[in-house]
C-alpha cells in the first residue's frame, strides 16, 4: 500500500505571523505537524527546527529498521522528538530572544497498513472514514485531563477558557514525555493531522463530513482552512491529508476515497 499526502498551512484570521509548520516525507512515509509558542518569531523557530530535527534523526536507514522491525518504531518516534526538545530547550535557555519558546509536535509514521504516531501537546492526529472519526492521539492540556478523568464533557472542553493550556510542548523546562499510540488503518480510511488552529474551529463532525468526499486532497485541504476561517480562524490553521491507494501490475493508480 502507496500513500499520497497534501499539506496546507495558513495564518487564520486573527494573526500576524504564522507560527505552525509541517513536514511531509513520502519516501519515509513520514508526516509531521507542529504549532508553535513564544514571543517575536521564537514560536516559528521552535516549530520549524522541531519538524527538520524529526526528519534528520529518522534517516532512512532508521525508516528502513522501523520498517522491518515494529518493535523499534516507538523507540526511534521518541527519540526523535526527544532530540528536538533538547534543542529547542537548549536554544530557548541560551539565547535571550528565544526564551519561553516551544512548539507542540505530531509525527506520524505509516507502515504495512499501521499508522504509527507520537506527540507532545494538542496537535491531533485522526483516523477518518465515510462513517466515523476517530481521534487517536490525547490531548496533552488541562482540560484534556479532564475529560480522560470524567470531569469534564468533550463539548464542556471545546468552550472552555482553559482549552489552550497545555501541559506538554517541545522545549518546556518541565518533564515532556512523548506518547506513542498506534492503530490499523484500512483501505478506506484517511489519516489527518492537525494544530488546534483547525480542531478548535470545526467540530469532529464537520471535519469528517469535509474529508470524506470525492475531490483531490488539495481541495479536501483548502476547504477545511476556508472553513476553519470562515468559523472565526483565530489560530494558525495547519493540516496534513493522507489517503492510500494501490499500484495495479500496469502502473493505474487507484485511490482509496469515496
């Protein structure tokens, strides 16, 4: 199984400087989102090293480990965003104008019909089919607790003046530590990974409804950012797209979509 992907990053409606970033390496099969934090163009630097230090650790021969031993893809997703929180962190205690920065991390690695992620913070990841939405990674903010602990309902989480604070992010002086999930993913699904500047904005419902279409993903994409902005877009709107198809013996492509 053969992946393609589209990403899309936009300002939003409400800021003047975009401080998200993504990455999309298909000979890796490696996709990663990040939303960054801090004060003049820190919360850009944080996020755009976090995505370039993921794709240096994962070289290729580290891909093509992971990819015939599953045992190693947990380790190699950790240790990769772990060596990007070093830097950040050592860039933000050294460096007077990156100080207080960080930047939220997704990574998504796809392999033998298995979709690998591993995060820090509020960037999601989904797993998206003609029926259902399914959010695969945990937030990792306040009110995310809340809710894992029954305190708090989802819709009681998406308008509470608490939703942006988060308990994790690349380049924090406290304790980060990366959660790896995993899950199968079938010849029908979509995979979509996203900042807040999207899932805030637009609720599970209305973000499968847009996926789960017949166009080119370019078109699924820019749809979700003009939805996303038309709704208030008060963050930096970042996403990745992945949908699966197969090669035929005579080179046809055949796109798994809907």
């Amino acid at each position: 199984m053969k992946h393609m992907a589209y990403g899309i990053t936009d300002e939003g409606e409400k800021r003047d400087n975009n401080e998200d970033s993504f990455l999309i390496v298909t000979d890796k099969n490696l996709y990663v989102v990040a939303d960054g934090m801090g004060g003049h163009n820190a919360g850009e630097v944080a996020s755009s090293k976090a995505v370039q230090l993921v794709n240096e650790h994962l070289t290729h021969t580290r891909i093509s480990l992971m990819q015939s031993d599953r045992n190693l893809i947990k380790k190699e997703l950790t240790e990769a965003i772990l060596v990007a929180h070093k830097f950040i962190l050592d860039e933000a205690r050294s460096r007077k104008e990156y100080k207080g920065m960080g930047t939220t991390i997704v990574a998504a690695f796809l392999h033998d019909h298995m979709l690998h992620t591993c995060h820090v913070g509020d960037s999601r990841a989904y797993v998206i089919t003609a029926n259902s939405i399914k959010q695969i990674t945990d937030d990792h903010s306040y009110v995310g607790e809340l809710v894992r602990n029954g305190k708090m309902s989802n819709e009681e989480a998406r308008h509470s003046n608490m939703k942006n604070q988060i308990t994790q992010a690349l380049g924090s002086p406290y304790s980060v530590k990366p959660e790896y999930n995993n899950c199968s993913v079938d010849e029908d699904s979509k995979v979509l990974l996203c900042s807040d500047g999207l899932w805030d904005m637009l609720s599970d419902e209305q973000i499968q409804k847009t996926v789960m279409t017949d166009k080119p993903l370019e078109d699924i994409c820019t749809g979700l950012v003009k939805k996303a902005n038309q709704a208030g877009g008060k963050d930096n709107i970042t996403l990745i797209l992945i949908n699966q198809y197969r090669e035929t013996t005579n080179g046809t492509i055949i796109l798994n979509q809907q």
